[in-house]
C-alpha cells in the first residue's frame, strides 16, 4: 500500500476523534464559563443583600450598646436586592416569565437574625380568583431554640445573650452566659465552654433541618414547573457553617439550571454586619485655647466643637492629637 493511501487511512481514523475531542473540549469550556458567571452572580447578589440587611429607618432598631451584633434586620429589602441584582446579572430583569424561571432554581434563602433566623420558600396558596399560586413568601421567624431532658429551654442569639426558661422555677431568665453562670439551675448556663459548643451546633442545627425539609418541598412545586431535577440539600463544610452564623447574615442557593449536559448547583452567604467608626472628637481647652482632637470615650470635658471621621481630617481642620488617658 502506498505512503499517500496509508496517510488517507490515518486521517480517517483520527479525524473523528479529533473533531469529538475538540467539540468535547469547546463544550466543556463553555460550561466552566457560564459556571463562572453564575457563581459571580450569585455572590454579588448575596453580597448586596447582605449590605441592606442594617438599613433600617428608626433610630430604635440600630445596634443596642448590650450586643454590637444585635440589629433588626431589614429581610425585606435584602431579598427584593437579592433578586434584584440575580435579575440583572442573568439579563431577565423586566421580563416577568424569565423572573419567575430563575427564581424557580432558588429553592431557599435564609436570613439570619441576631436571635432567631426567617426563611424564604416556595408556598401553595389560592388567590382571589381560586387558583393555586406557587411563589416564594416568609414563614415565620424560627428562634434558635434548645431544650435538655430537665425541661429547661434555652433560646440562644448569636451572641452569648439568651432568654431561658428555668423549669426547677418556672421562671425566665433574661442576660449574657457570664451573667447569669452560677445563679441558675440549668447546667448549660453553668458550663461557659460547653454553652458556646451547644449555642453554635444548635444554631446549625435548627438552620440545617429547616433548609433540608423546605428544599425537600420545593421538588413538589419544581416538577410542576417542568423542572426534572432533584433539589437537595448540599454539603457544606463545617467550619464555613462555623463562619457563617458569626453575625447576622443571608445565605442562598441556587440549583437545577442547566449547563450544558450539567446542572449549576451552588450557594453563597452575604454578611451584614455593621461596622461602627470610630468618632473623633475636635474641642477646645477652655484654660489654654488650644485645641485638641481625641477619641469618642476618652471622657475630656473640652468643649466640642467638631466630629470627625478620621484623625487626618481632624489635624487638617487645626487640631492637635490628645491621647486618651487609661
């Protein structure tokens, strides 16, 4: 057999491969793209929920001086930004039918309060006309309760402040761990250690059973949209659980949207913790006329003329530094 008939034969028996490989290769670099986006969208959007979750409009509902991590936070317009900015990202926003088919690959969010945690979930409900309509709505705050086989119940925060009921008395008790340790008869309160373990395995717990049972849910209402996929709960590592009930905070999911000949399966967590600054005093020393800058609580009794955001503004305003005396 001649060289050129040998060379024909190769190039048939390669080429199909090479065309199967390079579609492979071609297909496989489109999922990991659409991946990528996805997982950017996902973050981002959680990421602007979790910024929203302190704005709150009366003064009453800011951080309390008790607990730096307790806020009243504002689900509402977190999960309206949530969508907001998944409807954007995914180039739906304004289009009501594409909105309700993304929202439908969201089987859960989560909100985290400072004492307890609101999911948003799919629900069955008739409207005015009679018809049943499937759509996410809140189900009622659950706290971060914890019962042991004495009767007592503990209701944790994310903090060690808790609310507990006191069955040898009957009574509730109201305060950190540290405060009432030693002057109760539940042994948890009693045990700083072991308190902080059962806080934070039961905070994960309640939040894990919850998620597992309205994911669960949401396949019911998937098969009825046409989505053929089994929403489940994922794995999530135990230290980024740990991480995330740190403070207040969003975490959703996203599952079941097709790639390719794949699904996109992820979840994402937005925190909202509201980080104070620290004020700067400008005042004057009524004696010298100088004038000096200084920490918020440091307790000079100067005459405040000004605050400031930084001490550069306050030197640059024609203050001088005036270190706070411990």
């Amino acid at each position: 057999m001649k060289i050129t008939n040998w060379a024909i034969l190769f190039v048939c028996i390669i080429l199909p491969f090479y065309l199967v490989m390079d579609l492979r290769t071609a297909h496989l670099k489109t999922v990991q793209t659409l991946n990528h986006q996805y997982t950017v969208a996902l973050r981002t959007a959680v990421q602007d929920a979790g910024v929203v979750l302190n704005a709150n409009e009366l003064q009453e509902f800011e951080a309390e001086y008790e607990s730096e991590k307790y806020f009243k936070v504002n689900k509402e317009l977190a999960v309206e930004t949530f969508f907001r900015t998944m409807y954007l990202n995914f180039e739906v926003d304004g289009d009501r039918i594409r909105e309700g088919a993304l929202a439908a690959y969201i089987p859960a969010i989560i909100v985290m309060d400072y004492d307890g945690y609101h999911i948003y979930a799919v629900s069955e409900y008739r409207d005015a006309e009679g018809q049943i309509v499937y759509k996410h709505l809140w189900r009622p705050k659950k706290p971060y309760a914890y019962s042991d086989a004495s009767g007592n119940i503990i209701n944790f925060t994310l903090d060690g402040y808790v609310r507990a009921y006191e069955a040898a008395s009957g009574e509730w008790l109201r305060g950190f761990q540290h405060e009432l340790q030693h002057k109760t008869y539940i042994s948890l309160l009693n045990d700083a250690q072991g308190f902080e373990a059962m806080r934070r395995s039961t905070i994960i717990k309640r939040i894990q059973e919850d998620l597992a049972y309205f994911i669960n849910e949401h396949n019911e209402h998937a098969i009825r949209n046409g989505i053929h996929y089994t929403f489940k709960l994922p794995s999530i590592p135990q230290e980024e659980w740990v991480n995330t009930i740190n403070d207040i905070g969003i975490l959703a999911f996203v599952q079941g949207i097709p790639v390719g000949d794949q699904f996109y399966n992820n979840y994402a967590f937005g925190g909202g913790r509201l980080v104070k600054k620290t004020v700067i005093y400008g005042g004057i020393d009524e004696a010298t006329g100088f004038k000096y800058y200084y920490q918020e609580g440091c307790g000079y009794s100067y005459r405040i003329e000004e605050t400031f955001d930084s001490r550069k503004d306050a030197a640059e305003a024609g203050y001088f530094p005036k270190e706070c005396v411990r």
